[in-house]
C-alpha cells in the first residue's frame, strides 16, 4: 500500500490525514478508525510525546511569527482558554498523566466531535460506507 499519515494540533482542532491511491481508501479510512478507537496509550509512549512536545515548545520559541501569534492571543483573550499557549508550557507538560491523557480522548475523541471528510476521485456512497463500518463504534 502506498500512502502517507500526519497528524498535527492547533488551537482549535486536532487533525489527522491520510494520502493514499484509489484503491486503498477503505485501507487508510480503517487504520484512521482504529488510531482513534484504539491509541497507544502506554506511559512510555506518553512520555516519549512529553518530549516531543518540549523540543517543539523550544522551537516554536525561535519563530518570531509563533511568538507573535501566541502574545496576540494571550493579549485578546487572556481570560478565555483561546489566550492559552498551544503547546502550554513545559511545567504542564510533564505534569500530565497517563489517566488525564486517558480521561481527554474518552471525553474528546466521539462522534459528534469528528468530522471525517474524503476528497478526491473516490464514491460518496462507497466513502460513507467505509467510515460507518470503520467509526461505527464509536460514542456519540
């Protein structure tokens, strides 16, 4: 199968997408079902993405225009969750846990908080079908 997976997070969504040929549609729509039905949780992998974080917080320090639009957005909205950094800061970042990273994506990751879009030369009916089988299972 020939295909390509990235994911990033902004400030108000999290994405994941998938590139692939015709004729592994239904391939790429059943491993995204099962990325977000199914994550590896481990505190191993959570605190492997601790430093992840950390080293792009670093980064993203070095970026005037990051910077910039982060002081724009604590500025304007100060009081409100949108004033928050997207990567938060590294004190949080290592005090979260395994259970907290559990407890976000069983409240987070359902239904009707998805959007799950196809584009390109694929069937609607056929697309639609796929997604059911592949998400079907997931809470509303």
């Amino acid at each position: 199968m020939g295909a390509s997976l990235d994911a990033y997070t902004s400030r108000e969504h999290t994405l994941f997408h998938m590139s692939c040929f015709k004729n592994d549609v239904k391939k790429c729509v059943d491993i995204l079902g099962d990325i977000l039905q199914h994550p590896q949780l481990s505190k191993n992998f959570i605190e492997q993405e601790k430093d992840t974080i950390k080293t792009e917080l670093e980064e993203s320090g070095k970026d005037p225009q990051e910077t910039i639009m982060e002081a724009a957005h604590f500025n304007s909205f100060r009081d409100h969750m949108m004033g928050q950094p997207i990567l938060g800061d590294v004190d949080n970042i290592f005090s979260v846990t395994q259970d907290m990273v559990k407890q976000y994506h069983a409240t987070h990751y359902i239904g009707k908080n998805l959007v799950i879009v196809g584009v390109g030369n694929i069937d609607h009916k056929e697309f639609v079908d796929m997604v059911a089988n592949s998400f079907g299972n997931l809470r509303y």
